[in-house]
C-alpha cells in the first residue's frame, strides 16, 4: 500500500507563539494541528459537505522533538491513516523548512459528526476515498 501525500502548509512562529523558555509553546502546536486539520478538509470538500459533516477531536498524542523558534520557516504536513466507520486517525508533523528536521509528530483521533445536532455520523464512502493514497 503507498503512503497517501500529505498536505502541506507553511507556519510562521509569531512573537505571541514563543514562551518564557523562548522556544514554540506546546499549545502552539494544537492550534497549528487543528488548523492544518481545517485547511486540508476544507481543500477536498464543498461548502455542502462541510454543512453536513464535522469533526471532533476524540484523542490527541503528541511527540515534541525538538524546539521551533522565532523566525524559524517550517511545514507543517498532515495526512489520514486509519478509518472506522465515524472515526479517523490524521498523521501531523511540523518540520523546520531549511533542514527538514521533524520538530514534532502527533496522531490525533477525529470523530465525524453532523454540525447541526453534533450527533455522530458515519463517513461518506465518498469522503472516506478522498483520505485514500
């Protein structure tokens, strides 16, 4: 089986991202999780899709490497691995742009649900071969 291509996204640590050990805030990186998460799906669905189905984080596990700076260029990349019925698991990582070191790596588990009562819902077969390699 191939290994599906990732998306990918340049991130930019801001002042407001650096903590008083001067390197990237751990929390930083959920939010940059959550928002490579968002900017993928809403790069292979339609506004009609995303009406009808959401997701929810269920489990994050995260692997902190090494430390991105200010001023740092990095990239961050994410794909879909495993899938349930309602569930997936998405791969992230957050890389240093000019040496390609993985600074961090996270497997978050998403659960799909339907925005309008945040109900569970299974996964649109259709949906589920955009995840496919």
């Amino acid at each position: 089986m191939s290994a599906p291509t990732p998306f990918e996204k340049p991130l930019q640590p801001q002042s407001a991202d650096i903590d008083e050990l001067g390197h990237v805030n751990n929390i930083v990186y959920v939010r940059w999780i959550q928002e490579l998460a968002s900017a993928h799906w809403g790069s292979i669905t339609s506004r009609d899709e995303r009406a009808e189905l959401a997701w929810v984080v269920v489990r994050h596990e995260i692997d902190y490497k090494a430390a991105a700076l200010l001023g740092d260029a990095l990239l961050g990349r994410t794909w879909v691995g495993d899938q349930t019925a309602a569930t997936c698991v998405r791969h992230t990582e957050i890389a240093r742009a000019g040496d390609g070191r993985v600074l961090m790596a996270a497997r978050t588990t998403w659960c799909a649900i339907r925005p309008a009562d945040g109900r569970l819902r299974r996964i649109p077969d259709a949906i589920r071969a955009r995840f496919k390699p």
